[in-house]
C-alpha cells in the first residue's frame, strides 16, 4: 500500500524572499526527517521539522541570519528612541 501525500504549506524562512509555496509529503518521509526542502522562488534548500501534536511543517531558517536581522532591528529602535 502506497503512502497517502499530505500537502503542508510553507513559507520560506529567507527575509529577501519569504515566499509561500506548498509541499507534498509522505508519512514515511516526516517520520525520517527527508531531505531539505528546496524553495521554488529562491532555489534555497532549507532543514524542516514536522509537529506531529500540530500536524504542522516548518522551515527552519538561518539563525545566524535571524540573529543579523534582530541585531538590525536593534539598532534602528536606539536609533529611532535616541532621535525622540
């Protein structure tokens, strides 16, 4: 008997790019990690993890990118309490 794919939607975790798309998965393949997932716009390939409590699928970013981000957002918020 054949998996039945289930189809998740994603977003890509890339802050340029941040584009929705869906994926077609199997049972078999959450249960094993499978490889990364590429995004169709951009053409990243990006680690996952399944939820099975949520039945959810998420893209898990760069969190050194993440950390580049917050540290910018940091910044501006001084910037912008000093400039009151």
């Amino acid at each position: 008997m054949a998996d039945t794919l289930k189809t998740y939607e994603l977003i890509c975790p890339d802050i340029n790019c941040a584009s929705e798309f869906d994926v077609e998965l199997s049972p078999a393949a959450l249960a094993d990690g499978g490889e990364p997932i590429e995004c169709p716009d951009c053409g990243e390939e990006w680690e996952w993890e399944y939820h099975p409590d949520t039945d959810t699928l998420q893209l898990l970013g760069d969190e050194e990118e993440a950390d580049e981000t917050d540290l910018l957002e940091d910044a501006e918020t001084e910037e912008n309490e000093e400039n009151e």
